[in-house]
C-alpha cells in the first residue's frame, strides 16, 4: 500500500512537471511566432527580432505593428505571409554560401590550402536565413554612376582597413563621410588608365587603346582588389568580371560593385571558374598573390581554359622582374610550364610581362609524346562549369577555331548582334537569335515605359538578368549607362558561352540557393519565369524572394515575368518584404517569349521598388 500511495504521489509529481513544461513550451512557441521556418529564421544568428517592433520606414500609416508569422507554403495562395523576422544586424553583409561562420559551426573538413573555405558552401534548408537582411547604420542611397566610381558612402560599407592597409598603393582613400578611389593599385599606383594604356602600348594596339579596335571586349582580372583596373577599362569599351574572394580583404568585391563596376565572388580553388571554355580575350593579374605553379600547373590551366584563341595573359609580379634567387627560380619553372602549354611571350617590359595562347592546336599535336600538361580527354566538356573540378590538363580547341584560328568573332560592337559562332551547338539558327533579339529589344522599350515615372537616366547602374537565355535582354541595354550580370542555370542549355560570345559577361546560378554577392548590390533584378522554375524543382519561393530582397539595393527595383497565378501569389508578400507596386501589365495572349500554360494561363509584367528602411538600433546609432 505504502508503494502504491508513492507511486501514485510519483505520477501526479510527473505529470505536474509535464504540464509546467507544456506550458513553457507553448510560451515559447506563442512568442516566436507559430512558423517553424520563421522561429529557426536565423539558427545561428542567436538573435531574432520581429520586424513590427524594428522596422522604421514609413509603409504602414496606421502604424500597426501587430504582423503575423511568416508563410512557408507558397503553393497556400490562400494563406498571406504578413512578416519577415528582421536578422541581427551583426549579419548586415551575410552571403549564407560564403559564410565562413557556418563553415566553423558545421566543421566541414576543408582543405584551407586549396583556398576549399573561400568556395561556395551553402546551408541547409533547414538553416537557411529567412528573415530580411538590415541596412548598416545610417546607409545611405548609392551615389549615381558615374561619380560612384570615384566615391561612395562609407556608412554603406563601414570598412576602412583597406585603405590603411593599402595607403601606400592608392587604392582607396578615406575622406570624411566618403570613401574615394583615386584609381590606384599594387603594381600601378599612379592610376589605372596610365597602366592600362602601357599595356596597350607594350602590344602595340591602335592609340594605346587596349580594346585593339573593339577585338579585345571581355576581361579577367583575379584578385582585382577593389576594381579600379575594370572600372578604367569601361571608357575603352572593355567589361571585366573582376574575381576575388571573400578573403582577409573580405571586402574587395562589395566596394567594386558600390562603385557601379562588374565584380563577382570567387576563388580559384578546386573548382572550376563558372565561366565557360574561350570567354576572354585577357587575363590580368596584377600582384594577386596566387601560386601559379602549385598542383602542376593547375591554375594556369584554369585560365588557359577560359581564354579565347589568340587570348593574353597580363602578369605584373615580383615573379616577372624580380632578381633575387627566389624569384628568379619561380621565374624560371613558370616560363618552362607556360612554354609547355604553347603560351609565348607577346611581351615584357619593365614589371609586366603578357604571355599569347596559340591561334590553334598546331602546337599541342607538335609536342613530343608524354609531355606534361597532358591534353583534356577527348570526350571531357570544357565548358561544363557547376561543381566541376579542375583538371591539370590543356583544353584544347573545337574543330572551328582549330579551322579558323580564332574564334570568329566581330569586333564590338557588331558582335553584340552578330550571330555567335557557337550558336550551331544549341541547333538555334541565325534567324532565331535575330528574332530574340528584336523581341527583348521591345519588351526592354516597354519595361522601361512602365518605370518611366521611377526611373532616370543614372537611377539604375547594376542590373542583373536572373534567366539571362541567349543574352538579348542585356543586349537591348546598350545604350543605357548600365551593366548586366547574367545568369544561367546549370540545369539547362549552356547558353552562357552564347553570351560571352556577343561581348557580355555572366555566370551560372541555381536560384534555389543563395547568389556570391554581398547584400544590396544590384539595382534591379530581371526575374522571367524564375518562380515558375524553381517550383518545378520543389524549391521554396519565400526563400528567392528573401534572396532577391538581399541582393537588391534599397530603391531598386524588380521585373517579374510570370504566370499571373505566381504574380499573385507574390503580391501577398509584398508588405512583407517592404516593396511597392509600380506597375502591372498583362502579357499579350500569344506572346513568343512566354508560352501559355496548358490551363491558358497568361504571364504578367509585374514591377516592384524596394523600400528603404532601418532598424530602430540603427536608426539610434546613426542618430
């Protein structure tokens, strides 16, 4: 009996305890927010705040604050997502697959050699951010292109180590509230233009002019610091995509593109670059640091890659004029590997020397048997990019450019309309890339018309095509003060080398992850038929539009091209994530460039413009 009055005293103990930890829970769970996505927002942020308590920006004029849970279920039309938690503003510059925190947190065993940790490693759904990145203390609207290159905010990119670091270079100078860049770098520091047209002179083009009567257009530079050698190359008619990690000078890139100048996240690690085979006309490195010779000469190969027949590689370094014994023997291995892949010297004039790729593979099918680098595998595509390794090996030519010892192509700017010598590899015809040209001509006229009453001639600088097909959307923009980063999934046609072909610049991207950019880079996002995309892959819509709102600058702006039922599902989040309508316009039944669904659905032009805001700490601070 005794036993039993205990175990009965036991139970009733337990199961007081349990409702207490119902209770707690429930508490918990109430004040969080009932979404499971929306309470592990920011797993390892550790702090989590609700935006209606921390959103300053003016949007709601009745002042309510009382925002519901955020919605995972996008295919829940029904249901509409009223709030985003805001993220801790220590995460103001996060790039989730770049993010060297979470690389620590989750221990993933890199090889930090092989530079493994600057590559993308991206987190799992479950630790995905999925609350809206805040502005630093007292940002400010991006000064306008052209000035830009010149100056920029410094609250907008709080981080002056560089121009300390690099005081003696020219890189960049801090002046009261803004950050100037006198245009210098490592190896020219009396201004990149002076650089540019020695370069030019040691070739012997036309008026030190380093396009080469529009022949060269497209650029490499690794390890661009802050851009200036890009941002000088524009006059020329010239775009760079300027390489560099998110390394010790973490900040490199994010000043490139405040400045309006082409940039892009990444390292040459184990991966290849994603860029596809023969892209650039010239390679620059100018004192980036980079072991050339390590894993046999794979890194140089890299580049071989990448470059077109004919193409150069402009290497200003201790390693080309130094004379002291460790130089000169990093000298001496690197011709000999150089010499091996066919490369010649074009040039060498006091700190730089600039090496030429072959026309053709008359010199590879020379070399005597079993000499090292070995050819590619016959079989291997050079232009397959996502996840792929590097090869210690030699890409060499297609038939065609083997045949015509050279690419092919016209100069700039015919070649941005001409019909691109790869086009055959798609089955595509020359009438169907004029036809898509045309019609993107129009459809650009008629976004234009739409933000007329939003948009200046100097309101939008970088711009980014999220579905970028053949490239005909970027090239309707050639006579607007603008660039276009355009992206192409790997799950599809590689168009990208179409791309680089007609004289642009791009990358490839699966928008069901993060892109390799800092926060609020990009002044509008052309999003065509993206969420429908990215549906059929059963990837999450709140997570793109949470990345969209990233990676776009306060006051840009959005083009969605979709079907309606997705424009209107979008609408639902729109307060949300602070955005305001522009303009709305039904597609045209019919139309060429959306194809109907089998329902008969229609596509709609839909057009947003991102709020400015702050958060109330950063309104104090800034105060």
């Amino acid at each position: 009996m005794m036993r039993g009055r205990s175990d009965g005293g036991l139970k009733k103990r337990l199961i007081a305890s349990v409702c207490v930890v119902a209770l707690f829970v429930c508490f918990l769970f109430m004040y969080y927010g009932s979404s499971s996505q929306g309470a592990s927002a920011l797993e390892y942020g550790r702090s989590l705040r609700k935006l209606g308590s921390s959103y300053l920006g003016g949007d709601d004029d009745n002042g309510d604050t009382k925002q519901e849970d955020s919605v995972t279920n996008a295919e829940d039309s029904l249901v509409v997502a009223k709030s985003f938690p805001v993220c801790d503003d220590r995460y103001s510059e996060i790039i989730p697959c770049l993010d060297r925190n979470f690389i620590y947190q989750m221990r993933l065993k890199l090889d930090l050699s092989l530079m493994e940790h600057y590559e993308r490693h991206c987190p799992p759904p479950e630790r995905r951010f999925n609350c809206l990145i805040p502005p630093p203390s007292g940002y400010k609207v991006p000064i306008k292109w052209p000035k830009s290159r010149d100056e920029v905010w410094k609250a907008n990119i709080p981080h002056t180590h560089l121009a300390k670091e690099k005081s003696d270079q020219n890189w960049m100078v801090e002046k009261g509230e803004k950050i100037s860049f006198p245009g210098g770098g490592t190896h020219f520091h009396y201004g990149a233009d002076k650089y540019i047209a020695s370069i030019a002179n040691m070739l012997n083009f036309s008026n030190d002019v380093l396009n080469d009567e529009g022949r060269l257009r497209t650029v490499l530079d690794v390890g661009c610091g802050v851009a200036s050698f890009g941002a000088y190359l524009l006059a020329s008619d010239i775009i760079t995509m300027s390489l560099a990690p998110n390394d010790v000078h973490q900040n490199q890139i994010q000043f490139a593109l405040e400045r309006g100048i082409p940039a892009y996240l990444g390292v040459l690690g184990t991966k290849r670059l994603p860029y596809p085979s023969r892209s650039f006309e010239l390679a620059h490195c100018s004192r980036c640091r980079i072991d050339w010779l390590q894993r046999d000469g794979l890194l140089l190969l890299e580049l071989d890659r990448v470059l077109r027949p004919g193409g150069y590689f402009a290497y200003s370094s201790p390693e080309a004029y130094a004379q002291d014994e460790e130089n000169l023997k990093i000298w001496k291995e690197m011709s000999a590997l150089v010499e091996r892949m066919c490369w010649r010297i074009a040039v060498k004039r006091n700190q730089t020397v600039v090496w030429q790729k072959p026309l053709s593979n008359d010199c590879y099918l020379e070399r005597e048997p079993g000499t090292q680098p070995p050819l590619c595998r016959s079989d291997a595509d050079p232009d397959a990019v996502a996840g792929v390794a590097m090869e210690a090996c030699i890409t060499p030519y297609s038939k065609h450019d083997h045949k015509t010892k050279g690419s092919g192509l016209a100069p700039w700017p015919a070649r941005l309309t001409s019909s691109p010598p790869r086009l055959a590899d798609f089955g595509y015809s020359t009438d169907i890339f004029e036809k898509d040209t045309e019609l993107w001509k129009q459809q650009v006229d008629s976004y234009w018309n739409l933000m007329s009453s939003k948009v200046k001639s100097n309101t939008v600088r970088n711009i980014m095509d999220m579905k970028a097909h053949i490239g005909s959307f970027a090239a309707a923009l050639k006579d607007k003060d603008v660039w276009v980063m355009n992206v192409v999934s790997p799950d599809g046609p590689n168009t990208l080398k179409l791309i680089y072909d007609r004289g642009l610049i791009g990358t490839n991207h699966n928008w069901c992850e993060a892109f390799s950019t800092y926060p609020r880079t990009y002044d509008l996002l052309h999003a065509w038929s993206i969420f429908t995309d990215i549906k059929s892959k059963g990837c999450s819509a709140e997570d793109l539009l949470i990345e969209m709102d990233r990676i776009l600058r306060p006051t840009g702006f959005v083009i969605i091209r979709d079907k309606q039922s997705v424009v209107e599902s979008i609408k639902k989040y729109l307060q949300a994530l602070h955005w305001e309508t522009v303009a709305s316009e039904k597609v045209n039944t019919g139309s060429e460039l959306d194809q109907d669904s089998e329902d008969g659905e229609n596509n709609v032009v839909f057009i947003v413009q991102k709020k400015l805001w702050l958060t109330s700490e950063s309104l104090r601070d800034t105060e």
